[in-house]
C-alpha cells in the first residue's frame, strides 16, 4: 500500500531525493567508498558543498555579501547562537508559538529582550499585525512558519534593524527576498533535507560586532571562514540537500514550489472548510501552507481521534515533496469519514 507522508519532520523527500543518497551511501560516485566513509575533506567531497551552497544562492536569489553555512546541533543551536552573536544589548522578537517563545527564551541569557507581539493569548492561532520593531534593538527576530500552529508570515517584513528569520519548516516554499534578512537560519529535516544539518545564511557585515568573547564553535565567523568545514560537517545531510536543491531546480525553482503549495492549501483547506465534521485552527489570514493544522468541531470530538497536545486534532504538514496526488488522497479520507459519521 501506497503511504502518503504527512509527517511534520523529520519529513517527505522526493524518491529520487532518497535513491541517490542511498546509492552514495553505498557507494560514493564510483570512488568505491561509501558516502559515509569519505572524509569531509576528500577532493570528491568539497564540490558537494560547494555546489550545495551555489544551488542556494541561485534558488534563493542571495545577494552578494551573504554567507552560506552548514553546521550541525538543529534550529534549537542557532536559537542560542543568534544572540551569542548578535545580541549586544537589546534584541526585538515576534512570538508566534513554541519555536518562537524558545528563540527568545535563549536571547533572554545575553541582554534585554522586547516582545514587540504574542498570539499567545490565542494559542497562536494567529499572527500579530501593527507591531512596532524598536529601532535601537540589534536584530529583531521572527519564525516564518510555525510549524505546531500551522501559521505563517508569507511576507517579508521591513525592518528598522536587521531581521533574523528562522525558516525551518518553510525554506524554498516561496520565491523570499534575502536583502532584507540579516539572517535566515534552519533545521534541514522539514523542507530541504534528512535530520543531522541546519542552513544558515548570514549577511556578513554583521559579523563580529558583539563585544564579549565566543567560543570558537559558536561563533559565526569561524565556519564562515572554513566553508562550514572547520570540523567535520554533517556529510551525509549534506549530500542529501543537494540532491534535493537539485530536484527543486529541475521542477521550476521555489516559483514552482510556491505554485504547488497553494494548490496543495487550498484543495486541503478547501476541503476542512466544506467538511462538516472539521475547522482549522489558525485564522485564515495566518494559515500556513506548510503545516495544515484542523480539528473535529466540538459535536463530533467523542469520535475521539487525538492529535497535537498542543493544538489538538490533525496536522497534515504538505512540504515541497508532498504531490497533488497526496493532498486529493486526504481529502478522500476526510469525504469518506464524514459520510460514515
Ligand atoms: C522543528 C523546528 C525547530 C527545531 O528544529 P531542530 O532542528 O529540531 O532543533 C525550530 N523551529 C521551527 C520553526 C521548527 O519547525
């Protein structure tokens, strides 16, 4: 039986994704070694990175002046990072949900953190308008996609100051305009790649402005320097991005990407609105593309199916790799559970 993969991450990847990371996994490009056993630093593994960050700046468009890193250590890594490297004294965040409160939970360990807004009093249903960024804040910091709420901010804001993004759950969703990032950073395990590395892309003139001293591996500066090979890198996640930025640019780029999203939202959202039994918990104006997040409306909850603690009821996460094929199967199942309740 054929599964669709709804998971929220680790996540789907295409197939041909997964068959050329294993087949490296086997063996490394006819070098007779395996992926995993080839050191970070063989002449057949440099052009992996290389061209891994090359796909990135044509995929997203980069400016020039920004970095492209590979470490590991997860989204969580970078929330303690940022403000190690950029908080000097006051830090500007947007609390959108668990990712978001966590980000601003590590700032508060290196200086003065404003809340600039919160959905919390909504469960983070919603995402704030008509907030002010404070324009003596070193960075102001924001979580695009919030991947347990199933909301998203599908602009770029302007900012005063420089505006670090995480983008975990919806990196090369859509088409973003970098210059106005001072960082975008992420987990690759929910729309680029298999669990193990984090992407950062870092406008480097912001570097090396904070006074205190950091350690050699959390600080920026460090694998920005070696081409995120100071240390061994996550190799096989690596390997694993690149074939997948090679197969999002082969489909059309993240314009394409963009595309099948909102065809993916709205047959899914189109479907929990028609349904009797459903209702989507973010606000329509806030829902996200990536991480569709509904309920069984209250008459029909002794059915008793259990979802999210936090949200409660369905989640069905559409990253890039989910087909249209996959979103008309779910909505097939959401039409014949209603017909039997
Ligand atoms: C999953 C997720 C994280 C945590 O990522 P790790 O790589 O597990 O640390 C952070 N932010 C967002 C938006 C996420 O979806």
């Amino acid at each position: 039986m054929k599964k669709y993969n709804f998971n929220a991450g680790p996540s789907i990847l295409p197939k041909e994704v997964m068959e050329a990371t294993a087949a490296a996994c086997l063996e490394f490009e006819g070098s007779g070694l395996s992926l995993m056993e080839t050191s970070h630093r063989a002449k057949n593994f440099q052009p992996v990175v290389d061209e891994a960050v090359a796909l990135f700046k044509e995929l997203l468009n980069i400016p020039e002046g920004y970095a492209v890193i590979f470490l590991g250590g997860g989204a969580s890594l970078e929330f303690c990072m940022v403000p190690y490297n950029f908080l000097e004294k006051k830090a500007a965040y947007l609390n959108t949900g668990v990712w978001a409160t966590k980000a601003e939970k590590e700032a508060k360990l290196f200086g003065e953190v404003v809340e600039v807004a919160s959905s919390k009093d909504k469960n983070f249903t919603y995402i704030p308008k008509n907030f002010t960024i404070p324009t003596d804040a070193d960075y102001f910091h924001i979580t695009t996609n919030n991947t347990i709420y199933g909301t998203e901010i599908l602009k770029d804001y302007d900012s005063p100051v420089p505006m670090i993004a995480d983008m975990s759950s919806d990196i090369f969703s859509r088409p973003i305009d970098v210059s106005k990032y001072g960082m975008i950073y992420g987990g690759a395990q929910k729309n680029l790649s298999m669990a193990g590395v984090t992407f950062c892309i870092i406008k480097e003139d912001l570097l090396g402005k904070v006074s205190r001293p950091i350690p050699t591996m959390l600080d920026y500066r460090t694998h920005v320097n070696k081409g995120s090979m100071f240390n061994t890198p996550p190799t096989v996640p690596i390997y694993c991005a690149l074939q997948n930025l090679k197969w999002i640019k082969k489909q059309g780029g993240v314009e394409a990407m963009e595309k099948l999203a909102i065809k993916r939202a709205e047959i899914v959202y189109g479907e929990i609105d028609r349904n009797k039994l459903f209702v989507g918990t973010a606000e329509e104006d806030s829902r996200s593309r990536m991480n569709i997040t509904f309920v069984l409306k209250p008459e029909y909850q002794e059915v008793g199916v259990k979802g999210h603690r936090d949200v409660g009821g369905f989640r069905a996460s559409c990253y890039n790799a989910m087909t249209i094929e996959g979103c008309e199967a779910l909505v097939a199942c959401m039409k014949e559970f209603e017909a039997k309740h």
